[in-house]
C-alpha cells in the first residue's frame, strides 16, 4: 500500500514508535520543500514493512504530475535546497 499526506504548511514531521525494541525513530523535513509525505506499508501477513518517504510530488509519476500541474521543475542554473533529519532515541 502507499498513503499520500500532503502537509498543510511548516515543517513535516513523522514520528514510528516500536515500544517491543525501545526505540522512536522522528524524521523532520521543510514542508515547503518537500510538501508531501509518501508511506509505504507492506500489509502481507508476517512483514514488519514501513517507509516514510518526504517528497516534493506524489508517487503516481512524470506523465500524471505534468497534466494536473504538480511537476516541479528545476530551470538551467537554479539550486534547490533541502534537509531532513532523522533522530532515533530510546523511548
């Protein structure tokens, strides 16, 4: 399965907590970079499968972004910046 959030505005953040190990793991990113947040989750009986993914569009692909005007596009020598920081600590 993949979930698309898309944020509303400020910063993205997404927090897995497995308390059976003892351990949170946060991702934090700019939302204004990155305003999405895509979530894939393997659902098959026995899979322990999460990715979180920011993103600057959706998962459906070039060819849908450019119809419904989401593609970004980065112009010949333009620079685009971004972070996102990924902390684990015991819970």
């Amino acid at each position: 399965w993949v979930l698309e959030h898309r944020l509303m505005s400020g910063e993205g953040r997404a927090i897995v907590t497995n308390r059976d190990l003892g351990v949170a793991v946060e991702l934090s990113w700019d939302g204004g970079s990155l305003p999405m947040l895509n979530q894939w989750i393997d659902r098959n009986p026995g899979m322990a499968v999460l990715g979180l993914e920011p993103a600057n569009c959706t998962t459906r692909g070039r060819a849908y972004e450019r119809a419904h005007g989401g593609l970004p596009i980065i112009a010949a020598g333009e620079h685009r910046r971004t972070a996102i920081t990924i902390e684990a600590r015991p819970t």
